[in-house]
C-alpha cells in the first residue's frame, strides 16, 4: 500500500535520511525504532504525505501524490494522525473534538467508537477533567473516525506510564485486526511486541 524507494532528506544543508526505501502492505502494524535524533519523525512525515522529501519516491497505492488533486482531502479520507502531545482543543468536550474531524457521514459513529476505546462515559467532559492515558484515547478515536486506511502515530505513548502505553498498543493492535494499517514510531521498545514489521534506524539510515 505504500512503498518508497531512495528516499534522502536534508533539512537545509544538514542530511537527515539517506535513500530509504521500504514498503508497507496493508494490515501490517510497522514498528519504526530508533533513538531519538535517527530520523524517525522525518521519515513518518514523509510516509504521512506531510513533508516533502528532497529525493526519491513515495508511492501510495501504485500512485504518486502528483495525482492526488486535493491532498488535505485525499488525507482526511484516508489517514489518522496520533502524536506524543494529542492536540485535543481544551473548549471542545471528548464527543466534540470528535466531531470537529468527523466527516459528515462518519458523525454517527462515534459514540460507538467511544464506547469500543472505552471512553463512552467521557463523552461531555473537556480535555483538561480526563487523565493523560484517557486523551491519548480521545486522540485515538479522533484518528479513528473516519476509518481510515493508515494511522500514522509519532511517539504515542511518549507522555504516558507503562500501564496505559499498553492499552493504547492494544487499541492499536485492534484497529490493526479491524483493517486499519498502522506505523508507529517510538522509542519505545514495548511495542515491538505487537508489530508484524520491526525497522530500525541508525543515523538517518534503516
Ligand atoms: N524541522 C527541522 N529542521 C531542522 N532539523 C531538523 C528538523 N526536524 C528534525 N531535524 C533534525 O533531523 C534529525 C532527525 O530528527 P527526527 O526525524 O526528529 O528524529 P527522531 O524522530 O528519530 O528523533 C535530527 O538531527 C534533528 O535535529
Ligand atoms: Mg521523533
């Protein structure tokens, strides 16, 4: 579903990727490794269609994105994005900042969404009356709404203890056996666990 091939990425003089290339098949839950400073985020930026890499080629789907027209649509309609901060709005309560991602025809949905994270009962509370491990889970569902094809998740349990990175690896894992593909990039080593592709970077190479 999406492969790249020769990838390299500077950001102004300084190299940071060095010819990746890497193919990931749907249903697959991609574990990107590595310490911090190695590449991860720029890689996943450039897998999630957000940066543009200085060279190579990032093919979605046997597509190139040059034929994408509307690109935040094409993003909108077909990836989820969870970060290691959730990007929850504080004045909008857990079904509100739902809704504001939902396309229209997926807004009936997300109580049920809520009520498989298991966060129905969350529903009218605000961002800043719920624990830290119950907004990733917001942020979760946020990313789920729209079924999407990929999730794309940067450091997810970056901002949590052991106990709820796990329940947030096995969210994940279940979207994976619902259909969803997801890439995680973590430090992290706990989830390796539950990932079907382990890649490792060193020094902006894999
Ligand atoms: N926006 C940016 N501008 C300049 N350098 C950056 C930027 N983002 C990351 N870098 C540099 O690129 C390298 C890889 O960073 P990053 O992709 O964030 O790695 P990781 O996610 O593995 O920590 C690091 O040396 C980092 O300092
Ligand atoms: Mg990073």
């Amino acid at each position: 579903m999406i492969k790249v091939s020769n990838i390299s990425h500077f950001y102004g003089d300084e190299q940071v990727l060095y010819d990746i290339s890497l193919e990931i098949k749907e249903d697959e839950l991609v574990f990107l490794s590595g310490d911090s400073g190695s590449g991860k985020s720029t890689l996943l930026s450039i897998l999630s269609t957000l940066l543009k890499p200085s060279s190579g080629e990032l093919l979605i789907d046997d597509s190139t994105l040059d034929d994408v027209e509307n690109l935040d649509k094409f993003r909108q309609e077909n990836i989820g994005f969870v970060f290691q901060f959730h990007y929850l709005i504080n004045y909008l309560n857990v079904y509100e900042n739902i809704a504001l991602a939902a396309l229209d025809d997926k807004k009936k949905n997300i109580n049920s969404l809520l009520e498989n994270l298991g966060i129905l009962e969350l529903s009218s509370r605000y961002p800043n009356e719920i624990s830290g491990g119950q907004r990733q889970r917001v942020a979760l569902a946020r990313a789920l709404i729209n079924e999407p094809k990929i999730i794309f998740a940067d450091e997810p349990t970056g901002s949590l203890d052991s106990k709820n990175s796990k329940i947030v690896y096995e969210l994940l894992s279940l979207a994976v056996k619902n259909g969803t593909t997801v890439v995680v990039a973590s430090h992290d080593m706990q989830i390796q666990d539950h990932a079907t592709q382990t890649i490792r970077m060193i020094d902006g190479k894999i």
